[in-house]
C-alpha cells in the first residue's frame, strides 16, 4: 500500500529534513508498505518553481494514489487541503504523536 506522509514545509528547509527523518524512519519499521512525503518527492525544485496553485495540485495526484494519509505534523494550509481530499474520498487519515504512534486524525 502506498502511504502517504504529510509535513509542513512554511518555507523552512528544515522541515524537509525532518519529514525525511519521519518517513524514512516509517519506511524502515514498515517494509511491507511504500511511504512517501511531497517534500521528498518534490525536493528537486527551488522555491518559487512552482505556484501555489500548481503544487497542491501535483501533491493531491500523488495523495490520490495513496490509501492513506499520515499527518506527521501541525497544520498549515497544505496540510490541510490533503486532509480535506483525504476525507472526501474516504481515506483513512492518521496523525503520527510525538511519541512515534499513529492514531486516528480526530481534528
């Protein structure tokens, strides 16, 4: 199954590391499914590459492929429209606590 990690980015290249961190460390106690976070995949363009616009739209194609979605961090506006596609097709959405665990998304 292919999961799909969300992470806030705001501008600060540091969350892509840790998003990388998180999904790497998913990826490694979970070989039997495939994780993948947009600001990995998407790591190969600069800021300012792509609109807004254009970029929600290549990370819900990528979310739609998935089966579900893991929010592994605070809620920006990214964030949030994966969860609100999540949702509306019926996507089982987890949150990742600080503890490592995953527990459904009740926000």
């Amino acid at each position: 199954m292919l999961v799909y990690v969300s992470h806030l980015f705001n501008g600060d290249r540091c969350n892509i590391r840790k998003a990388k961190r998180i999904t790497r460390h998913l990826q490694k106690n979970d070989l039997a499914n495939l994780y993948v976070c947009p600001l990995t995949a998407l790591s190969h363009l600069d800021d300012g590459d792509l609109s807004e616009d254009d970029e929600i739209e290549l990370r819900l194609d990528l979310l739609s492929m998935a089966e579900r979605l893991i929010v592994a961090s605070s809620c920006d506006g990214f964030v949030e429209k994966e969860i609100a596609f999540s949702k509306l097709v019926k996507m089982e959405v987890m949150r990742l606590e600080e503890n490592g665990e995953l527990q459904p998304f009740t926000e």
